[in-house]
C-alpha cells in the first residue's frame, strides 16, 4: 500500500513519461542530423516477435532481453517502440531504475497507476497495449509481476531488459511464458555499418560462416573461404582497414562507446560501466560483504593480465579464501563481464588445471590495460584482444546456431588456444588466434595430443588464406574472421 502523495507522485511520473516518449525515441534512434541509426543485427529477430504478437499471435507478449551494460538494449527498446502505431497513452517506456529508486515504489505498483490511467482494465477488450521496462532486475519480483500480468491480458505486449544473469531470476513456469533474447557485443560488421554505413552483402557472411561451422576438412573450409576473397576486399576497399580494426578492438564492441572519439573519454566511461556492474549489479545480490566488493575491481585487474587464473595462487593474493573467489569469478560470469573456459580433457584434468578468463568483449580488457598499465608487451596485449575477440564471436556464433557445444582451452605450452566440442557434429573445431603471421604448428599440436581425428584446425592471423599440404588446416586472415 503507498500513501496518496506517492500516488499522485507516480501518476505525474507516468505522465511525463508518457508525453517525454516521442522526444526519447528520436534521441535515441536518430543521429545529430536527424537521419535514422543504423540498426543492430539482433534488431530483426526482435522486431519478429513483436510482429507476430501485431499479427494475432498473443503467445508472443512478453519478450525479456538479457545483455552485459553498454551493449544498446535501451537503443533497441526505442527503435522497437518507435514503429509502433498505437494511441500515444497505448505505449510506455520505464526505467523500473528510476522509478523505484526514486518514488519507493514496486513494478506491480507502478503497473497498477498506469492501468489507472488508461482508464481502462488490461482484461477488457481493446487495442493492444506495449510496456518496455528496462532493468527490470532493480525490482526482484519483476518476473512474478510480469507474469501475472501476462495471465491477466492478452492484450498487453512486454518487452523487458536487464542485466546478463536475468534468467536467475526466473524459474520453469516464467521461462515457459517469456522469449528470452540475449544481447552481445559488436560484430565488426556491425561496427562498420554504424561508423561507416558500409554494409556486406549476407550471402558473404554466410558463406564463412560455412567454412567454418558447416565443413568437415580443410579443404570444404577452403572452398568457402576463397568464394569469400573478392567481395572482402571490395569491402575493406571503402574504410580505412587497419585503423578501422584497430579501433574496433578498442573500443567498437560496445555500442555505448561509438559516439566518443576521444579514446580516453571512452576507457573513462567503461570504466564507470565496471563500477556500476560492481557497485549495483552485483551489490544488489546481497552475496558479499562491502570488503569483499571492493576486492572486485583488483581481480578484474588481474585477470587482464593473467593468462589463465590458479584460484588458489589469487585467492593467496588477494588474501581471500579459495571459495570467496571463485563465488566473485562465477558472480562476473553470471555478469556477462568475463567468459569462463575449462582446460580440454576429462573432468579429472578440468579440476586438476587452471581455467582461463576471458572478456565478453575485448574493449574491457584493453580499457584496464591502458588506464592502469601493464607489463604485457603490445603484441602480447593484442595477442590477448584477439582471444577475447575470438571466444565473443565463438560463442555468439554457435549458440545463434543452436549447438551444444563445450568451448574449452588446451593447458599445454605451444598448442591451440581453443579446442570446441561441437555435439551434434561429433567433431572437433580447433582454433589459434594471434596478432602477427602464425603457421598451423600449434593447431597440429592440439590435434595431435588429443588425438582429434575428426577436427578442423584454423589458424587466424595476419597471415593470408592458405590451405596447409595436408588439407587439414586453413590459415584465416583475421580481416576475413571478422566478418562472420
């Protein structure tokens, strides 16, 4: 129950809400001259369910998008709400942020003053009502809410976002009702579509995406890769490639950085991004003790540097017990800030070996690096870009593809950085990433030590396409790797 005067508060908030819409979309999905923004990728598979729901299919009213800060969820809000045709007080934009920080309010509260004021019952008959909520997980009980809501109306449209580890939050009979969409960071085709406005053509990237999910040998992988040769470079022909590349593992995987030209103003404010990850995200968890939360910012540090993570040694560090931090190491998994690998082998070699941690987006680590130094050499710094470069598109590209997959590591010296077990293809995908020319030796190594028959080994670098004797291994200029 709330008092009248944080009603008539809530109302108002509603309100200016509602009549701010308009103006908040065009903010957010024009640029300064007022052209439209380029679109996301993801943007069509979002775009979908809400067509569906327009079409009459009222099992696809609630869609919850999940995704790491930074990556545009509150931008693909906006342009989802802006080809909406409906009467201005029929769509509403919430931050459940905002409001519940500042009125002390609930989402069901809140849910409940704007059915008031539609003057209207969400179970009557009607035109269909749209509610974008965005981070949703500042209210704990916004799946329940939802849910009940979902029960109540068919004629209510949901689209909610928030932090990577929203499906926590969740349990079998909310996931049953919601579409679960997760956000990534940049693909550098995309990058180059907002910065540029240069688009490759779909069948390009369908075709290496082939060569390296769909062939069986090198030789397949080859077949594809070379179809791909003349219209690369007819793409990498209007930008500038390398500072282009350079730029994007930068800083050009997160949306929230592609405004700031100024390479020290961005690392500033992903490092604020970190913060807030840290000082909300987490702390709302209510897991660690305000000693052990500022603990978080020194692992991630560390982590930057490490090549893979002993929990034993760092815990010694850090003077923290072995099971405090690996509860912080899964808590930043949960985060969507950092990728666990395991070693490859069985489990008995998984729990004897180190893992390593990787960043879901490469801005993040080279954001440590830089802002508070390094004794990594610039090669060795790029050389670590390009694997977290590597693990990002990896797992976006086969979870798009709905493999089972397990992407893991090989523990031992002067072997591949990945080996990934794809299940339903019973086969082994062995990769090595650098940022200078590389040969095929240490993926021979891997597949030879674990005796991978059926694999494929690719090597990417700025080595040129070539198909090793054998047939077995590619080496994949990362320029062609990028743009898949």
């Amino acid at each position: 129950m709330i008092t009248q005067e944080t009603q008539n508060q809530l109302t108002a908030y509603l309100q200016r809400q509602l009549m701010e819409l308009t103006a908040r979309c065009v903010n957010y999905t024009t640029d300064d001259a007022g052209a439209p923004l380029p679109r996301r990728d993801v943007y069509g598979r979002l775009a979908q369910h809400l067509d569906a729901f327009e079409a009459g299919n009222a099992a696809w009213r609630w869609l919850v998008i999940s995704g790491l800060r930074g990556l545009g969820k509150t931008t693909l809000l906006m342009q989802l709400l802006d080809q909406i045709k409906a009467a201005p007080l029929h769509k509403i934009y919430l931050s459940v942020d905002e409001v519940t920080r500042q009125l002390g309010v609930t989402l069901g509260q809140v849910l409940a003053a704007y059915e008031t004021l539609l003057g209207e019952s969400f179970t009557q008959n009607g035109p269909p009502v749209y509610i974008f909520l965005d981070e949703v997980q500042y209210d704990p009980d916004w799946a329940i809410t939802i849910k009940n809501l979902y029960d109540r109306s068919r004629r209510v449209f949901v689209a909610a976002t928030g932090s990577a580890a929203l499906q926590l939050q969740t349990n079998a009979d909310i996931s049953r009702r919601a579409i679960f969409e997760t956000i990534y960071p940049l693909s550098f085709r995309e990058y180059v579509r907002l910065i540029h406005r240069q688009t490759l053509p779909l069948e390009v990237t369908a075709q290496l995406r082939e060569g390296l999910l769909g062939s069986n040998t090198g030789k397949e992988a080859m077949y594809y890769f070379k179809r791909c040769i003349g219209p690369v470079r007819r793409f990498y022909a209007t930008f500038p490639q390398e500072i282009t590349i350079n730029k994007y593992l930068e800083i050009g995987t997160l949306p929230s950085l592609l405004r700031l030209h100024n390479l020290g103003v961005a690392y500033d404010q992903l490092k604020k991004t970190v913060d807030t990850i840290i000082g909300k995200d987490i702390a709302q968890l209510q897991t660690f003790s305000p000693a052990t939360l500022n603990m978080f910012a020194r692992l991630i540090y560390l982590l930057t540097n490490n090549d893979v993570t002993a929990v034993d040694n760092v815990a010694h560090d850090l003077r923290l017990s072995p099971t405090t931090l690996q509860q912080m190491l899964d808590t930043l998994e949960l985060s969507g800030l950092i990728y666990r690998l395991a070693p490859y082998g069985n489990v008995g070699v998984q729990v004897r070996k180190a893992s390593k941690y990787l960043f879901a987006a490469p801005a993040f680590r080279s954001m440590y690096l830089n802002l508070l130094g390094t004794t990594l050499t610039p090669a060795d710094l790029r050389a670590k870009v390009c694997e977290d470069t590597m693990a990002m598109y990896l797992t976006k590209l086969l979870t798009r593809r709905g493999y089972s997959y397990a992407l893991t590591y090989d523990a031992a010296k002067n072997c591949a950085d990945f080996i990934v077990d794809i299940h339903e293809k019973q086969q082994a995908l062995v990769l090595e990433v650098g940022s200078g020319t590389k040969g095929s030796e240490q993926v021979a190594a891997s597949i030879a030590r674990h005796n991978l028959k059926y694999s494929l080994g690719i090597t990417v670098s700025q080595s040129p396409l070539q198909l090793d004797p054998g047939g077995q291994f590619v080496n994949l200029p990362l320029s062609m790797f990028l743009l898949l």
